[in-house]
C-alpha cells in the first residue's frame, strides 16, 4: 500500500475521482482506541503532514518520493475532502489521545460498493514505530469498515522489502496472497509488492479470538 490509496494508486493523488466514481457523501469518522484518536483531516494538519512525507526513512519503501513541496500537504489534504465527497473511502489523522500529538494516519480507500471491497493504507512518524501503534489504529478502522461499509473484503499491497508493514498486517489477519514483480518504480529504483488479503470471515473470526 502507498500512499491514499496503496501502493499502485499514488497517481490518482493529483487526479479527481469525482465523476468517475458512484457519488455517495462519506463523512470520515471520528474513533478511538485505548491510546489514540482517529478524525478527519483538518487543514491546520498541513504542517505536520509535510514533516512526516517529507521524512526518507519514513518515505523508503513508498510508491513515490518524499515530499520536498510543502503544497503537497494541500493536495493531499484536498484529496481527502475529495474522497468523502465522492464516497470512495476514507482517511483519517491518527493522534495521541493523551497529548492529541499528531502521529500518522490510515486510511480505506478504493471503496466498491458493489464488490464491498477496500484497499487499506497507513504512515506513521519513526519516532512512534514499534509500538503497535499501526495495529491499534487499522484495526480500529478495520471494524468500522466491516460494521459500517459492510466489507466483504480489505486489500493492501507492501513493498516486500518492508517487513515492518507486512507484520502490522499479519498480525491483523491478513493473508499473503501473491506477489506483483517489478511494479513499482521509484526515483529508478524498481521493486516488488506483495499483495495482502483480508475477508470478512476472517476478520471475524480474528476478532472473536482478541475478545477472548
Ligand atoms: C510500517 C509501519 C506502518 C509500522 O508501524 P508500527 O506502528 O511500527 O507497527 P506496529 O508496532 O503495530 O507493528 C510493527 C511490527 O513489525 C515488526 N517489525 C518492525 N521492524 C521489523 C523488521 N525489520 N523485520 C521484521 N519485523 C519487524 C515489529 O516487531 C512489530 O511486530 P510485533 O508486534 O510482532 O513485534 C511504520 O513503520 C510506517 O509508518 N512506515 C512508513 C510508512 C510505510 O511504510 N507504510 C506502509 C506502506 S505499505
């Protein structure tokens, strides 16, 4: 997964869904989990957005470079208006409930509604990494997802060099179902992706396990 969408989709960043897509309004949520909080984007994020993507080591294994514009931040921060407006999914800051520090963020994206499919996405500050702060939030997401968009099926693509990400969603259930070679090109750098898997059926069952 990369960027909004995942780890294909980057592109479609800087080009308007809106028309292209069925026009349902899907308002970003508000959530929370034992340490954070979930909300919509708000414009005064802007800044923190630009310190996080404009990060290499937090950018190393995206589908496309780190941001050098601060104006990015902008098209993002548009892009995620522009995805609740259309309905094609959701993105979310995620912050610290105890300080309200801003520490990442996820998403679903690429909603069908008629296949009840999404793509997952996530990106968090290296100062927080390692402490299952990903996990705590997707799966927080994950469950409005099922709930709420009644999904039959979540997907996620990782760069296979990136084990951090495969882990987070591993532990969350999620299967390996295959490997896209070559399909990304990054400053000349190619590389290959996994693709990861999630049904409903699992989720549940996943879930039933955590509650015991
Ligand atoms: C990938 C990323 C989301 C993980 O976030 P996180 O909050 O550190 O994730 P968690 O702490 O919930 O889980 C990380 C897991 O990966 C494991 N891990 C970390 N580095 C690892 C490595 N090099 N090899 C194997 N496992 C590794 C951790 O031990 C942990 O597993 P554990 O709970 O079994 O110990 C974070 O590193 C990030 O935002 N990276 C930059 C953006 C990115 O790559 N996004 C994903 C694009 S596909």
């Amino acid at each position: 997964m990369r960027l909004n969408l995942g780890r294909h989709t980057s592109a479609l960043e800087f080009t308007s869904l809106v028309g292209t897509m069925t026009e349902v309004d899907l308002p970003a949520p508000h959530l929370s989990t034992p340490r954070l909080r979930l909300r919509p984007f708000e414009d005064s994020d802007a800044a923190a957005l630009f310190r996080l993507h404009s990060n290499r080591r937090v950018m190393r294994y995206w589908d496309s470079s780190a941001w050098t514009e601060p104006g990015r931040a902008d098209t993002f921060l548009a892009r995620c208006r522009e995805m609740a407006e259309a309905g094609t999914g959701t993105r979310l800051a995620v912050e610290r409930s105890a300080d309200g520090v801003f520490l990442g963020w996820c998403s679903l994206s690429r909603w069908n509604r008629e296949y009840r499919s999404a793509a997952l996405g996530y990106c968090y500050d290296d100062a927080v990494w390692g402490e299952g702060i990903a996990t705590e939030a997707a799966r927080a997401l994950l469950e409005w997802g099922f709930t709420h968009l009644d999904l039959h099926r979540v997907q996620s693509e990782v760069d296979t060099r990136n084990p951090a990400s495969a882990r987070v969603l591993e532990k969350l259930g999620f299967q390996r179902e295959g490997t896209l070679r070559e399909d990304c090109v990054v400053d000349g750098e190619v590389s290959d992706s996994w693709v990861y898997g999630l049904l409903r059926r699992e989720w549940t069952w996943t879930a039933s396990l955590a509650s015991r």
